[in-house]
C-alpha cells in the first residue's frame, strides 16, 4: 500500500511490528516527518481504513512479517530487495515487535521458553540481520528493550533475559556495522500501559509520578537517528523509575 507520492522527499524508516498499540501510535505519531514501512504478522487487509488515513500524512508500504514463518528469512530479504528495486532507501529502522508474557518459576518448559525467546529475541535477531546491511549510509537501527535488562521482573525472567540478550546486540552490532550503520537500544519503562494493568500505580513507581507516552519514545527515537556520533549505546527512558 502506499499514496503515490512519488515526490515525497522524507526520509523512509522502517517500523517492525508497526501495527498494533505502541507501534501504531509510533506511526502515526511519526508519520509527519518519515515515509513508513510497517510490518505485522499478520493479514493487513483488515487495517485498510487505518492505512488510508496514514497515507493523507507520508508514503506508507505494508510487509507482512511473522514470527511464526517457516519462509521468514527469505520473505524479508525478498522484500527489502523489492524496497530497494523501488528506490526506497532506509535510513532508521526501529524493532517494537515482541510480547510480554508471564513465565513465574516453576512453570518453565521448554514449548513456553521457545515461544517466549522466539518473539523477543530470536526474531529480532533475524530482522536485525536482514535490514541492517539495507540502512543506508549513516543510518541507524533502533532495538526497543526493557528496564528489565537492568532490573529482571521475576514473573516474567525469560522474558527479561529474552531483552539481555538484544541488549548485548547493541554494542556487538556497533562494531560490526561501523562506521556505516550506527546501533542504539533503549531500555523502556512503562510506555502507553497495557489496558488490563493499573495505570496510577504504574506511574506512582516513577520519579516524575507520570507514565511514559508514545511521544515520549518517539523523541527519543528522533534523537538517536539525528545523533551521527551516538553508536553502541543503550539509552534509558522510564521517568527514573530504576531510582524509585
């Protein structure tokens, strides 16, 4: 999908799991100032109204990336090549997929631990594969992380150490990708609080007593891409709530 700008000079980023809550509203929060590329697992006809009213404000093209695809490495690098056969550069590339799954000790086993390290960590891996080597020069990949890298939650310990694991990707990528591509984490508190948890308990375990907003991430975000000497670094957003 897209709106046929074709004069449309933005720069282009991509959003993996740019469909659903939080990567939704980064898109749309976004969108005034970036061309998008989203990917969701799953079918994104039913999101056609959403995408009609995105495409009044950029130039959008929708993948539809899983998870759970055996074909997932060849249908990603299928269409970055696509993207890149259109004249779609990329210049940041932002990782929010990824599910928040309590596994409490004593219920581990081995179906639930794969399932867990598959969407936060296994396929993350593989999106950072597949579309670092299509940033352009001076582009930045973004991997969204938990405060749980620095303070695991004990309900949910493979899901901590599933975002440890994507934490020290960060500086590892640095390396590698230097000095074309820049890498940058950011280790998030409470941004946009599920539905079913209690948002004023969330945001009195913080220091500025508020929880974060997806504007909040989307500055951050900003600040990364547009910081050409910012590489390897995991940046903290949770309103001081590792000091609480």
């Amino acid at each position: 999908m897209g709106n046929g700008n074709e004069g449309n000079r933005k720069p282009w980023w991509i959003l993996v799991g740019g469909r659903r809550r939080l990567g939704r509203a980064l898109a749309e929060t976004l969108a005034p100032e970036h061309n998008l590329v989203l990917t969701s697992s799953l079918s994104w006809k039913t999101e056609a109204p959403w995408i009609t009213e995105l495409s009044k404000q950029t130039q959008v093209r929708c993948l539809r990336w899983g998870a759970e695809n055996p074909d997932m490495v060849p249908t990603m690098m299928a269409d970055l090549a696509a993207l890149g056969a259109a004249g779609i550069s990329l210049n940041c590339a932002v990782l929010v997929s990824g599910t928040f799954p309590e596994n409490p000790l004593g219920q581990w086993a081995p179906d639930n631990l794969d399932a867990t390290w598959r969407l936060n960590l296994t396929f993350p891996l593989l999106v950072a594969q597949a579309v670092a080597p299509r940033l352009a020069d001076g582009g930045c990949l973004q991997l969204l992380l938990d405060i749980a890298i620095h303070r695991p939650f004990l309900k949910r310990l493979p899901y901590s150490v599933a975002k440890a694991g994507l934490a020290a990707l960060v500086p590892g990528l640095a390396r590698m990708l230097a000095p074309r591509v820049r890498v940058v984490g950011h280790a998030l508190g409470t941004v946009l609080p599920d539905p079913e948890s209690d948002p004023v308990w969330l945001a009195s375990r913080t220091l500025l007593q508020r929880n974060g907003t997806p504007e909040d991430l989307a500055r951050a975000l900003r600040f990364a891409a547009d910081s050409p000497y910012l590489t390897g670094e995991i940046l903290t957003l949770d309103g001081g709530t590792l000091l609480v």
